[in-house]
C-alpha cells in the first residue's frame, strides 16, 4: 500500500489534546438515539465535576452581579445544560474551533477561557475578551479556537460552516463545533448552511441544544418536526439525540462525532436533550413552564449531581473532598467577580478604536 | 413574404455585438430552431436559432463583423418561390423575427484568461464613454503604457493577480467557476486556480455570506461575488452583523478580510427588484469600505486594495460599465489605495460630485455646462466610506458650488450625506444651496420610457449646475 505524504498541518494541531474516548465507529447515515456512554475514569469524573461545577459557579455569580447591577442588557445564564460543554470540549485538539450563540459562558469557560477576563466582560471593563467592547453576547478567543459569542440567532451556523470550510481549504485537520439551539434550528441558513456542509463535506459538528424553549416557545409550538437529530436527514447529514444532561454520553457522542468529521466524511448532527433551569435571560420569569417540570429536572436529572453521586458511590471522592473542589472554584469565582467589579472601564479613546483593522 | 433575421438582443444591457460566424450558407433550407449562426457578446458567444422555415435567401451581415447593432438585418429567410430580391425592403414587422434573448441557448464561452473575448461596447449610456481628462494614475511613472482594458477585464485581472500573489485569496460565489460568472468577470479564474480556489456555491446567499465571514475570522480572504447586490439583501444581516461589527465587538481579536463584490444598481429593463442602488445602505456602517469604481484603472487598483485590505470591502460594480474600456497602466502591481477621491475633469464655476456610473452624467453633463461658458470641476469619489470629503471641500472652497449626482434614491442618500458635511464643514464658502441629481423615488419601472425617467440624466446634471451657478 503505496501512504501519500501527510500534507503538513498546522504545528500546534499535531497530537491530539486528549486520548479518543469512545469507539469511533462510523454510525449509520440516520438519525438514531444512543444510550452509549464513555466509561469514565476517577481522574475523568473528577475533571467533569470540577469543569461543570466551574461553570455552574461562575454562571450563579454573573446572576448575583447582574442583580446588583454590575451586568447590563441581555444576559443568558447556561445552568442546567454544563454537560453539553465539557463533553463536547473532551472531543477536541488545539487548532479545533468553537462557536454559539448568545447564551455562550459555558462554552467560553470549557474552551479554558479565563472567568476573569469573561466576567469583566459581562461588566464591561477593559480587563474582559473584547475590551468591555462586546459584552455577555459577544467574546472571542482565537487563542482558545472560540470564536464567539454571536447575538443573531441562527448567523453563528453558516459562520460555524464557513470555519470548517477554512479547515477544508487548509487541509488542518481541525473541525469546527458550531452550537445552536432549538430556537435558531428553525432559521434558514441553518439549512443553507447544512447543505453546503454535506456538499462540501466539511469537518463540522452541529450541535443543537434542545433546551425546550425558544425564549418562551416551548419546542412542539415551535418546530413541524421535533426531533433535531433529523433535520439534517433532507442533506444526508448523520444525527443522533443524546442526553445532553449525561456527561458521560455527550463525550461519547462527541467523540463520535468529531472522528467522523475529522476524518474527512463530512458534518454530523447531535442533538443535544438538555435543560436551562434559569429563564431564558435575566429578565425572563419563566412563567410558560411550572416550577414542578423545573424541579424535577434538577433533582433528576442534574449533570452536575449524576457525577457527583458517581464519585460518592464508587467512593472515588469523599464529601470533604468535593467540597474542598466547591470552595476552591467558589473562591476562584469570587475572585473573578472582585477583578470584574473592580476592572476600570474602557478607556474612553477605546469608543473609536477596532472599528477597522 | 421574405423574413428578415435581425440581430438580436442577448442580455438587458446588449446594444451590440459580433457576428462570429455563420452556420448556414445562402441557399440552405433552415427550420424553426435550426442554428443558423454565432454571435458574440461580451459575456459570451450565443447560437442564433431560426423562428421561421424556409431558404437562408441572402446574408446581409458577413461573419466577422464587429459590433453589429441590435436589430440590424443580418439575413433574409425566403418562403417557398420567394426570391432575395423581395427583401430589399424592410418589412415593419420585420423585428418580430428576431429570436428573443431568452430561448437563445447559452454557450458558455470557451475563452479563457490569456484569451479574453473581444472587448465590446454594448451600451449606449456608455457607448462613447466620457473619459476623466485627469488620468487618475498620479503615482503612475512617467512613461508607463497604458491598454485599453474594459472593466470586466480589469476586474478579473485584478483577482488573477492577488489570487496568485496570495494563496488565501480565493473567490465563491453564484456561477463562477464552471459558467465562468454570470457576468464574465471571473472568466479564466477556474481553469488556472482550479476548483479549491474558485467555488461555486449554491443560490444561497444568506449561507454563503456566512461561510465567507466565518472562513475570514480564521484568515483567509474571501472574494464574495454576488450576482448582483440585489441578492446581498439576503445576506446583509452577515455583511453587517457578522462582518463589519467583530472586530469592534472582539475588542479587534476577529477581523474579516472580505471583499463582497458584484454589480450594484439599475442594469437596464429588469425592474424594481433588480435594479437598486445599495451604495447609501452600506455607506451608513461603521466597520465596512464601500469603494465603487468607474474607470476600468480604478476598478483594478481599487480591487487589488480592497483584496489586501484586512478589512469588509462592500465593492460595488455596474453592469453597464463591465464593457465600458479605458486606459489601464500596463503594470506588474497597479493599486489605487481606498479613500482617496480624485479630480476627473478640472474648472472653476461648479463642482460635482459622483462616481461610478454618475460619473458618466456628471462628465456628460460637464460637457454640456462648458458650451455654455460653465466650467464644472468633477470629482469622482471612488470610495464612498470612508469618504473623502477633503477633496469635496477644497474643490468647493475654489467653485462655491457643488452638486451631487448619483443613481441611487435621494432621502438618506450619499448626496444628502455630502451635502450634511459640506454645510457643516464648508458653509461659509458656499454660495448657493448644494443640489442633489439622484434616481427618482419610486421602485425602478419596467416600460422604457419610464425607466428612463425614473434614472437621472445629463439634462438633470445640466439643469441642476446652471441652477447653483444662476446661469
């Protein structure tokens, strides 16, 4: 067997960050739901724990910040839906990218992003990614491959396509993890987006975080066909529904997903099934579902409590050593609020800078 | 009764075109949809199709004639016992056998890059366009030659070069690999950058903006062509959204060097949804250059800038300019640098302001005013953002008078814009109010002669001039 020469790739992207999880088996070209999970390791349940609690943390402290004011405008906070990052996160390589919408700290924190810089951000001091220029909505990082934080539902999709399009053209080898949601499902260049995608066979995972709700539109007043996983199937695009609130079965879907991808077969849908237990924003009471449906997701369902009742079981952490992880990430955030509340805003000259390059 | 075969019309905006060859010689039996000879446009060579049965009686146009107007006789079909003779007066119904443009089936063109087709005049606006008498080349060196290049050549020329000084350039777009473009600027581009560099996308502009502004966040340099900009409606929220505003909101992490080019404004007979002037719209964002060329010099050395910019370029083209010629310097690395305006024609009495096509009703009309004795000076923008409205002032501090021209609707136009800054920065030099020559406001009308009024004229620039000047 004659092996043509690798075309050189971009030196950063040359070992895997992490070991594959799961069996990169190719899955059938349909929709599909899989109860498969990744058997974690203490040392993985235990970086899941931490990464997701991270999250959560840091998500409660931008809610009690935007109560006292030190946020303003639109805030979307990611409690509930912390497994669908740090899952997805396991699957990827430096060089890879990552790129949402607006409710996007989760993703910025599981990329490695700094809280500092993201919660002075969210207060709009110089210290955050964009200078206090862009706010909860719009963060970059290409350090960390996160290219936003995008506010036009649906435009991160064909932005998404067009980073797994530049990896095509380069021939890296990266693969790009566009996430939308349920509500941006519905728009239109996600299927412009979808068919170029196949067309073209580009490295990207789609990831749709089916929350339930679009702002207040519960998904069946919303969406003809409520089972995402299919909405790639008119493109021949792969999809499979995942319980986005296991960690454990996201990084196995996605570890899936992304070989698929990487390997030069084109994109690949996963649906992630998830839940936001907090409004759609800040200013959002909830009152299109009952406190009962909130409840029961959170003392059923919580991603954060599956692994901690794992690691209490197979006794690969004790109480006093989880909450020892608390106290160290609960200080870590607090610091981060203190650096945000006490970062000085943008200098004024900044209003005309960055317009153009 | 013999029936005449006329030249026919091939696109909106054809006035002329060549005869390339003959397929049936005189004295061949011809049926309805016989190909009966080639003509060659601009854009493309197109088979002429026979309507009416009957003997090939006379050639009137032989093959190898350039620039045959349309409707030109350029046959006679003869009817059973009918003779040439019969032909030799025209018949009034003789243009009903013109075969329309659209059951023309289209060739594309087999020319390629090192072989453009023959450059034609095809539109009447343009026909003998009025050249700036102020060569823009400034910075050209003495001596440098200049070709004759028609825009369309230029345009492509311009992406040949930067595509093969820079291998992240590369152009997506409706039709512009294998049909080598809707509108021929791409034409050779496929065959020498091959299929990962020149990408047909699908009819999906909302998704291939997207796709283009999300590749540039990584680097690269997109050239997005739109088939016209009419279209680009479809994919304004990422022009603005996406491209313009990142790198203000990433604190200047993401930038996009794009260049999102097309034919922009009123072509001619294809009304009110393809025929809109969008230089005002894109003019009103921060975070974008709009740049529209007129001469085909500006538009290579504006387009080679736009490509190297690390900026969203908003390149606006004009369907009725792409076969409109002029002098291109014949160097290795032409640019013109963006937002820098220039004098096209120089005088003293009044000054206007335009560019792109207005340029052909502000140099038109510049040429009316000095037989009567008024000697307008005429900027042609060039960049409409930024906008360099320096040049604008000094012109108006030397004229006192100043009037606007362009194609586009007058309420928050770029007419009006100049007007806001000259009475803010320029008030005390003028000495009459500033005027605006502008399209009419009203969605652009089909019939001819509504159309007609609908845009501006040089009569308009004219009446307008003789206005601020009181003569």
């Amino acid at each position: 067997m004659v092996v043509a020469a690798k075309k050189p790739a971009v030196a950063k992207a040359a070992t895997p960050k992490a070991p594959v999880k799961a069996a990169a088996k190719s899955p059938a070209r349909r929709s599909e739901k899989t109860g498969a999970v990744a058997e974690f390791s203490k040392e993985e349940e235990l970086d899941a724990y931490r990464k997701m609690l991270e999250i959560r943390r840091f998500e409660e402290k931008a809610g009690q910040l935007y109560g006292m004011g030190l946020i303003g405008g639109f805030c979307h906070l990611y409690i509930g839906q912390e497994a669908v990052v740090v899952g997805m996160q396991a699957a990827l390589r430096e060089g890879d990218q990552v790129i949402t919408g607006y409710r996007d700290h989760g993703h910025m924190l599981a990329t490695g992003m700094d809280p500092k810089g993201v919660m002075a951000e969210l207060t709009g001091r110089r210290g955050g990614y964009s200078k206090g220029k862009g706010g909860s909505m719009h963060m970059f990082s290409t350090e960390k491959g996160f290219y936003g934080g995008h506010g036009i539902v649906g435009a991160q999709v064909s932005l998404g396509t067009g980073l797994a399009f530049a990896n095509r053209y380069r021939d890296n080898g990266n693969v790009s993890l566009t996430y939308f949601g349920d509500g941006a499902a519905n728009q239109g260049q996600v299927y412009e987006s979808f068919n170029m995608a196949e067309l073209w066979k580009l490295p990207v995972v789609f990831i749709i975080e089916n929350n339930k709700y679009a702002m207040g539109t519960a998904v069946n007043r919303a969406s003809a066909q409520t089972d995402f996983s299919k909405r790639g199937a008119s493109f021949n695009i792969p999809g499979e529904q995942v319980d986005g609130m296991d960690v454990r079965a996201v990084t196995a879907a996605g570890a899936r997903a992304v070989e698929f991808a990487r390997s030069g077969k084109g994109p690949y849908i996963l649906e992630m099934l998830t839940y936001r237990y907090r409004g759609h924003s800040m200013s959002d009471p909830a009152k299109y579902r009952s406190k009962e449906e909130v409840q029961k997701m959170r003392t059923e369902h919580d991603p954060i409590e599956q692994v901690r009742a794992r690691l209490l079981e197979k006794k690969w952490a004790s109480e006093d050593e989880l909450k020892a992880i608390d106290a160290e990430i609960r200080d870590r955030m607090n610091a981060a609020a203190d650096f945000a509340s006490a970062d000085p805003e943008p200098d004024v000259a900044e209003l005309y800078t960055d317009v153009l390059r | 009764m013999p029936t005449e075969v006329l030249m026919p019309a091939l696109s909106p905006t054809m006035e002329k075109g060549n005869l390339a060859k003959w397929l049936k010689k005189e004295g061949d039996q011809v049926k309805s949809g016989d190909v009966i000879a080639e003509i060659e446009t601009d854009k493309a060579t197109m088979e002429v199709e026979a309507i009416d049965e009957g003997t090939l009686g006379k050639i009137l146009v032989p093959e190898g004639t350039q620039d045959v107007a349309v409707n030109t006789p350029i046959a006679v079909i003869l009817a059973d016992g009918e003779d040439a003779s019969a032909a030799a007066a025209p018949s009034p119904k003789a243009a009903e056998s013109a075969p329309p443009a659209a059951a023309a089936p289209v060739e594309p063109s087999p020319v390629t890059a090192s072989a453009p087709a023959t450059p034609a005049v095809i539109n009447s606006a343009v026909a003998n366009p009025p050249q700036p008498e102020v060569m823009p080349e400034a910075d050209v060196p003495e001596g440098t030659e200049f070709v004759n290049q028609t825009m369309r050549e230029a345009l492509r020329d311009a992406m040949a070069e930067e595509m093969r000084r820079d291998g992240d350039v590369f152009v997506m777009g409706e039709e512009v690999a294998e049909y080598q473009g809707a509108y021929k600027i791409t034409q050779g581009l496929l065959q020498e950058f091959g299929a990962r560099r020149v990408i047909d996308t699908p009819i999906t502009e909302h998704g291939f903006a997207g796709v283009g502004v999300g590749a540039a966040f990584t680097g690269l340099k997109p050239i997005v062509e739109f088939m016209t900009f009419n279209f680009a409606m479809q994919a304004i929220d990422q022009i603005i959204n996406s491209a313009a505003k990142t790198l203000y909101m990433s604190g200047g992490q993401v930038h996009s060097s794009i260049v999102f080019r097309g034919p922009n404004g009123a072509a001619a007979r294809v009304a009110a949804q393809h025929s809109q002037d969008f230089t005002a719209w894109y003019s009103h964002i921060p975070g974008l250059k709009v740049v529209a060329p007129y001469t085909a010099a500006d538009a290579k050395g504006l387009l080679k800038s736009a490509i190297r910019d690390p900026n969203p370029i908003i390149f606006l083209e004009n369907e009725i300019l792409y076969g409109h010629a002029s002098p291109v310097p014949k160097l290795d690395d032409y640019t013109v640098p963006i937002g820098k305006a220039k004098i096209a024609r120089p005088g003293k009495d009044v000054t206007i302001v335009a560019w792109s096509i207005g340029m052909n009703y502000a140099l038109k009309g510049a040429e009316e005013l000095a037989k009567l004795g008024i000697e307008a000076e005429v900027i042609d923008l060039r960049t409409i953002r930024p906008l360099d409205i320096e040049t604008v002032i000094a012109s108006v501090k030397k004229t006192g008078r100043a009037v606007t021209v362009e194609e586009g609707w007058s309420q928050s136009g770029v007419g009006a814009e100049i007007v806001a800054q000259l009475v803010e920065k320029a008030f005390d030099y003028l000495d009459a109010p500033v005027l605006r020559v502008t399209g009419k406001d009203v969605p652009m009308p089909y019939a001819a002669n509504l159309e007609k009024l609908a845009l501006p004229s040089v009569q308009d620039v004219v009446d307008a001039a003789r206005a601020v000047t009181y003569r």
